[in-house]
C-alpha cells in the first residue's frame, strides 16, 4: 500500500515517530578500499554480515532524507512532485523496519530481493526532485539553501543506491573479471573516457547533425579501481557540454570545429581527467551559478510540460537543458573523495579539472 501526500504524515503518528528516532541514530561510512576489500570474499557468512548492516543503516539514512524532505523551505515540502518522493522514501522506510531481523541465508535472500526493489523504487528521484524545484522557481524567485539540500539529498541518494547496488551485485554468481560488486578493480579510465565520448558524440550528432572530435590522451595501461558507472557519467557529463559548446561556437563557421581534449593523469594521489574545450567559455560572472541545480542556457530548459530524463543515460535526449550536468557529478566525484572543477577562459574556452582520489581511503560523505 502507498502512503499518501501530508496527511498521511499526521496520520500515521507511530511511523513519524519512528522516523524522527531513527533519524537521530548515527550513519555509518565505509570506504570504496573497505567496500572492495569485504566483497572480495563474498561467502555466506560476508552475506549475511552485510545485510544485517543494510538493515540497520538503511533505515537511518532513509529517515534522515525523509525528515529534511518534510522540512524545506519555501513550501518546498508541498509541492505534489516532493510529496511524491517523500511518499517513495517513508515508504521504503516501512518496507525495512517491518522486516524482521536477519538470521540466516533465507532471510538475507529475501531482504535482497526488499532492497533491489526499493532501489527501483527511486529510480525516479532525481527527475522528480528536479520538477518540483521547478515548480517552486516559477513562484519564488531564487530561494537559498535549496542548492544545499539538493546538494546533501543527492548524495546522500548516492550513497544509499551504492550501498544496496553493491551488496545486490556480490550476489552474482559470476561475476566479469576484476568487478567486485559495483567496483572495477582495474578500471582503464582511457576506455571509460572512450565509451562515454562517443556516447556523448551521438548525441551531438542526433541534435546538430555533426558532433566535434574528440581526442584522448593518456596511458591506456593504466588502471585503478573505481565504479565505472560512476566514472561514465561524470565524463559523459563534461563531453557533453564541451560538444554543446564546441558547436554552438562554430556551426555557422567555415571554420573546422577544434578538438575536444581529454588528459588523463594518473598521479600518485590522484586521477585526474581534463576535459578541455575551445567553446568560447563563459563569463567569470557565471562561473558560481554553473553549480547550482537548474543551471541551463540551453534554449530547451526543462519546463513543467517535460519532465527531465535521468542523468547519464543515453536516453537522455537531449545535450542540455536540465542544469543538473554539473552539480551531480561534482557529487559523485566527492561521494570517493574526489572533486570537480571548471576554470573557464572567456571567448576562449572551458577546462574542466576531474580529480578523483586514486587510494579509496576516503570515507563516504554522510549528509
Ligand atoms: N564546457 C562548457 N562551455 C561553456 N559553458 C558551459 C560548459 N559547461 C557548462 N557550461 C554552462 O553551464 C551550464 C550548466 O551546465 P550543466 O551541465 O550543469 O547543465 P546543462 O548542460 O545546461 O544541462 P544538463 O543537466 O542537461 O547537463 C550550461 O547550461 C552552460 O551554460
Ligand atoms: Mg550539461
């Protein structure tokens, strides 16, 4: 059974009640070296270690998330979209409370199969989220702190999808060479950048009929371990804009597109990937608001009538138009200890600085 809009809040006292304890109780970090290291002996007992901490952890950051979505400003909390979301977020909240402890194989398998479902379950958050910040602009201009709840709930949404996708994943039986769970022990970032260029070319392609080269320098020996889900959509992320920039600059020019360049370093801390463009840049002025949520000069910015597409996909029709690019890959660049940065050179073009932390210590962000 769905829960529905406010009133269920008020009417179900015992799971507001509920939800306000477990959200007070402490979440727990782990890092990508402790995640690779405990899935590479994925045994029965690792299992069921595994999912009796999910069953606890879970429901503390879900509860966490739940009680911030009821709690925005702005009336942001009201509007039918958020409603939604925090409908699918109290409702996973039950599914894992009223499952009762964990004690042996068969409980864990079906409390994997709970927690596959649950992650379905908010496939959606990030469209969804997305409109209802948009409602919310067309009635009040620039309302703060947004960008930091939405910053603080989409990572903390990272988080909770790696967590359950990770335990998910050590169940197969067997799995592609180096990949433990999620993590690719031996990730050629060279191949990531080359999948995620040409993915970001077709799309170029499909919308302007032509699509800039990309060049691509760096060891193609080189690996390190990461999730390549993760790496394909931040690089995907930056291409795209580099393309979108590239050939808005010259598609009505004799002259022939210039090159986007991606350098990849492998340092002894860092990985770092340069996506750097010759698109004319932007303003120094613009610079801050690249980051925030619904952030587009393309003409097809999101309005109410079309909702967004999920990031990093290849459905994503569209080059531009979501402002979401940025701020979300800056999130999974950080979610390892990572960051991102765009220095720009106006009339010029934009470089775009990937760094992402090469030994996996870090612990995750707990929003
Ligand atoms: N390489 C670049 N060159 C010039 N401008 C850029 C570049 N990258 C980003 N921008 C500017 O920053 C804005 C925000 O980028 P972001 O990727 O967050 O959103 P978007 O590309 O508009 O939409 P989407 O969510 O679909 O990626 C862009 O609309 C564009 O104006
Ligand atoms: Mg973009």
């Amino acid at each position: 059974m769905e829960i529905k809009t406010k009133q269920t809040w008020s009417m179900c006292k015992s799971l507001l009640k509920e939800v306000k304890e477990w959200g007070c109780l402490k979440q727990t970090g782990v890092s990508l070296r402790y995640m690779t290291e405990f899935g590479s002996n994925p045994t029965d007992t690792n299992l069921l270690l595994s999912a009796q901490f999910l069953h606890k952890e879970l429901p503390i950051r879900i509860a966490r998330r739940a009680i911030e979505l009821h709690t925005l400003p702005h009336g942001l909390s009201y509007m039918p979209p958020v409603l939604k979301v925090k409908d699918w977020y109290l409702h996973s909240f039950r599914d894992l409370r009223s499952f009762s402890e964990i004690k042996n194989m068969e409980d864990e398998k079906e409390f994997t199969e709970m927690i596959k479902a649950i992650k379905m379950r908010h496939n959606n958050v990030v469209p969804t989220m997305a409109l209802g910040v948009q409602q919310l602009k067309n009635v009040s201009e620039d309302p703060d702190h947004i960008d930091e709840f939405l910053d603080r709930f989409y990572m903390s949404r990272i988080g909770i999808r790696m967590l359950i996708g990770q335990h998910v994943e050590l169940h197969n039986p067997s799995p592609p060479p180096n990949c433990v769970g999620y993590i690719h022990t031996k990730l050629s970032p060279l191949n990531v950048a080359r999948n995620a260029s040409e993915d970001a070319r077709s799309m170029c392609y499909r919308e302007y009929g032509s699509a800039p080269d990309v060049k691509i320098y760096g060891d193609p020996d080189f690996t390190f371990p990461y999730v390549p889900g993760h790496l394909q959509l931040m690089i995907f992320e930056l291409v795209k804009n580099s393309l979108r920039a590239v050939q808005e600059r010259f598609m009505d020019s004799d002259e022939v597109a210039p090159p986007i360049r991606i350098v990849i370093a492998d340092g002894t801390e860092d990985v770092t990937i340069k996506v750097s463009d010759e698109g004319g840049g932007i303003p120094r002025s613009g610079l801050p608001k690249m980051f925030t949520y619904l952030y587009s000069t393309a003409k097809n910015s999101m309005d109410e009538s079309q909702p967004p597409s999920d990031l990093g996909t290849i459905d994503n029709v569209r080059m531009a138009g979501n402002g979401y690019g940025l701020p979300i890959s800056r999130l999974y660049a950080r979610y390892f200890g990572g960051d991102l940065q765009v220095i720009s050179m106006e009339g010029y073009g934009t470089d775009a600085y990937l760094h992402l932390c090469r030994l996996g210590d870090s612990q995750e962000p707990l929003p």
